[in-house]
C-alpha cells in the first residue's frame, strides 16, 4: 500500500512558533515485549530531504530496516540510544521506565534540543523538556521516522546477542516479544534474567507463577494511560 513520506511540517511548527533550533524526535521500541529492555531513540535531522524510502519502522522488511539504518547512522546530525531494563520496568512501570529511557537518550545526544517530538498521543516524558505528541509521527515526521527505524534495528541486534546463552527462547526472531516458539520456551524452562516479571504471561505458566512480581504502584508512574 503506497503511503505518503514524512515530512519537516511539525519541526518547522515548532520553529515558528517556540523558536527551537535544535529539535529531536523520539520514539520507543519494546514497550509490548515480554523480555529485554524498553528502548527509546532520540534523532536529530536539521531539515535536510530524508532517504529514499523512510517511513515507521513497522512498515519495512527486516532487511529494508538494516539497509536504511546504515543510511540513516551517516545522514542524521546526531542520535543517541536509551534502554531501561527488564528490573526498572518491574521496579517503576512502563510509563516511568519510557521515560527514563527517554531522558537518558536525551542527556546523550551532544546538543541539548530545545524541543522534542513525541510519537503518539501521550506525553510521557514531561517536564521540563518541551514536547509536542504527533499521533502516527513515526511516519509522518522526519526525525521520529529516522527514530523508529534506528531504535528497532539496534533492539533486534541487542535481542539476537542476549538470546545467545539462551537458544530455545529465539530471541534473534521474536526480539521478546510473545511468539510460539516463545511461550513454549517459557513452559519448559521459566523465565531468564531478561524477561520481565511484573508481566501477567506468568499467570498463565503455573510452574513458574511463583517467580510473578508486584507490578508498580500506579503512584509511581507518570502520565498513565
């Protein structure tokens, strides 16, 4: 299905209408996986005309998302990558976990942006970084789209080398995330240090149930949704 590319709109907005110079675009991997870090990228474009071909990273083939990250890594003027680990999920929340994510991808970049742009509805990451929430801005703004793809091309590379001590769980192909291969892998043999333990798929494995954590008081997230 042909889609229409991303474009500078949002960024020249916030130019206009903030007079942000330096504006990054942010968003998150691994928010529905049931093992592995979160992951949130920050990119920084200028408005400069995007590769061939970029768009939301859930619209490309593997081996397209490889090949535009190579683009990608040279073309974009700065990009930094934040994780939050399967214990800081259990420990804090989803919603806190992206955010830290977030900041720490933020904080990395050499340049502090004076905006950002946020894929979705919600602002997760608050105060006191100003932040304008696109809804679908992985494909219709610039430096989200550049985000999406790098975000999930480094988690996949990330997922592949932790499954390696732990072959049967297929970590290289389902990156985390609830698959067949997956759930019969958590039957057998229980959860490993990667997956996360606040998560209702133990519910459902009555010989590893015993291992479930609390989740997080919802007092300890940030703008829950």
């Amino acid at each position: 299905m042909p889609y229409e590319p991303p474009t500078h709109r949002v960024e020249r907005s916030l130019r206009a209408t903030t007079g942000a110079r330096v504006i990054a675009g942010l968003d998150e991997v691994g928010r529905g996986a049931w093992a592995g870090p979160v992951t949130v990228c920050a990119a920084v474009t200028g408005l400069r005309r995007p590769p061939e071909g970029l768009t939301d990273s859930k619209l490309l083939t593997p081996k397209r998302r490889t090949e535009l990250m190579d683009v990608l890594t040279g073309w974009v003027t700065a990009h930094a990558l934040g994780h939050a680990s399967p214990q800081e999920i259990d420990e804090r929340g989803m919603t806190a976990a992206l955010r830290l994510a977030a900041v720490r991808a933020l904080e990395a970049l050499p340049v502090r942006p004076d905006a950002v742009i946020l894929d979705g509805k919600y602002d997760y990451l608050g105060g006191p970084w100003r932040v304008r929430t696109v809804v679908k801005g992985d494909r219709s703004c610039v430096p989200v789209a550049a985000a999406s793809v790098l975000a999930k091309v480094r988690r996949d590379a990330m997922m592949a080398e932790l499954g390696l001590d732990h072959a049967d769980f297929a970590f290289h192909d389902n990156a985390g995330y609830p698959s067949p291969v997956h759930r019969g892998a958590l039957e057998d043999h229980g959860p490993t240090p990667y997956h996360r333990l606040s998560w209702s798929y133990l519910d459902a494995l009555p010989r590893w149930r015993h291992l479930k954590r609390a989740p997080a008081e919802p007092a300890e997230q940030i703008g829950l949704f």
